[in-house]
C-alpha cells in the first residue's frame, strides 16, 4: 500500500468532505481516504499496482474541485 497527499482548493463544507471522500473511495484499489476540510487536503491509502495518483486527482476535480498531489 502507498499514501499519496493531496492539496484540495474549492472545499467548503462538510458536503464537500463527503464528495470528496466518496469520490476517491469509490475507485478501485483505494482503501482508505481521510479528507481534512481546515486542512484543505486528503490522504489516501491506496494500492499503487490498481490506481495512480493522475486517477486521485482525477476524481477530485471530476467532483468539481481542484487537487494536486503534494511531495
């Protein structure tokens, strides 16, 4: 299992948390993410042979938000 750190702009409530966190647990090989909205990021537990980090951010910003991976 790899973590990734996302930095997530756009989030403003917790309806947005749940967007977010549903969006990433949705995709497959994702175990676990963790959505902090004074944060304004997430990290997620995924497994790295079934999704990328490109697909993370993906569902992120499909929700209408817009995300980045951060190092």
């Amino acid at each position: 299992m790899a973590i990734a750190t996302l930095k997530i702009q756009g989030m403003h409530c917790n309806h947005c948390v749940r967007a977010v966190t549903a969006a990433l647990e949705q995709l497959d090989g994702v175990r676990e993410a963790r959505v902090d909205l004074s944060q304004g990021r997430a990290v997620v537990e995924y497994d790295e042979t079934r999704v990328t980090t490109r697909q993370l951010v993906g569902a992120v910003m499909d929700e209408g938000y817009t995300a980045e991976e951060t190092a």
